[in-house]
C-alpha cells in the first residue's frame, strides 16, 4: 500500500494449501503446480481475484485460470464443496487444520517452494505507537503461536 498515514506492521507467517476432496486426483501428487488447476473449479471468497494470493504469486505468474471460480462466504461452506468434491480452494494451512485432522479433505502445497502469505496488522501512522496499539501488536505476534499451527515468526525486514 502506498499510503503514507499507513504503518503496517509484519504479525506471523503462514502457508496456503490448496484443499480437495479424498477422492480428487491430486491425492496421488505431493505438490500442486499451476497447470493442474486449468480444469478444476476454485472456490474462493467473494474479493475482487487481485487481492488473492492464489491468483497473484501462483497463477497469474504462470499464464494459468481455473476452468471456473465459485463464490462462497464461509470457510465451512468452501470446506463442504471440497469433501463433495464439487471444487478446490485455497486457504492458510491454519484454517484448514481442523478438517484435516477430523480427515474430511486433504491438502497439499501450492509450488515447490509452497505459497507463503504474511499477515499484517495496518495502524493510521499517528496512532502507531500509542500504548493500546502496542500492546495489540505484541499480543498479535505471540498469540497466534499458542493456538494457531503452522504459523511462523517474520524475519526482521519481511
């Protein structure tokens, strides 16, 4: 963002996954390249495709479009599409640990290298370092270790 009353401030780390069902034919691979989503139906949250990192840093990057996008709201209603095998979705490894554990879907990182995100905290500038705001920056950056998984700390500088 280019705006100068903005301060953001780096929270945590995290990975996207791409989800599908038991029976989808990317169980068989260890790791989602671009192409393999040309002829599958990407569920994702109703924003405008700019602002998804799945379009942005993996399949733009790589000329490639899903065969359809699907619009939901609610994580769990994309988490049903998937376990009917009705589509794929992209979301952090986090959101998506729960339902693995209970073995509703899989999941398998997008890339050799996976699609990392960073999650960031935006403050108007003149309020950045006022106490309150402070302290939810620091609750902000060790909570999400304690009840997250997968999250990891930002290097100085990310």
């Amino acid at each position: 963002n280019s705006d100068p009353d903005i301060t953001f401030f780096p929270l945590f780390r995290f990975q996207m996954l791409l989800a599908h069902s038991k029976r989808h034919w990317l169980n068989e691979r260890d790791v989602v390249q671009a192409e393999d989503l040309a002829d599958e139906t990407l569920i994702i949250y109703p924003v405008d495709v700019a602002r998804l990192s799945i379009f942005t840093q993996f399949l733009n990057p790589a000329g490639v479009r899903p065969a359809v996008t699907r619009q939901t709201e609610l994580t769990v209603m994309m988490i049903q599409l998937v376990s009917s095998d009705l589509g794929v979705c992209v979301l952090p490894s986090w959101a998506l640990t729960e339902y693995l554990r209970k073995a509703y879907i899989s999941a398998k990182p997008l890339g050799k290298t996976g699609l990392w995100c960073t999650l960031y905290a935006a403050v108007q500038k003149h309020q950045a370092e006022l106490p309150f705001i402070r302290d939810f920056i620091r609750l902000a950056r060790t909570l999400p270790f304690q009840y997250l998984e997968g999250v990891e700390t930002v290097e100085p500088g990310n």
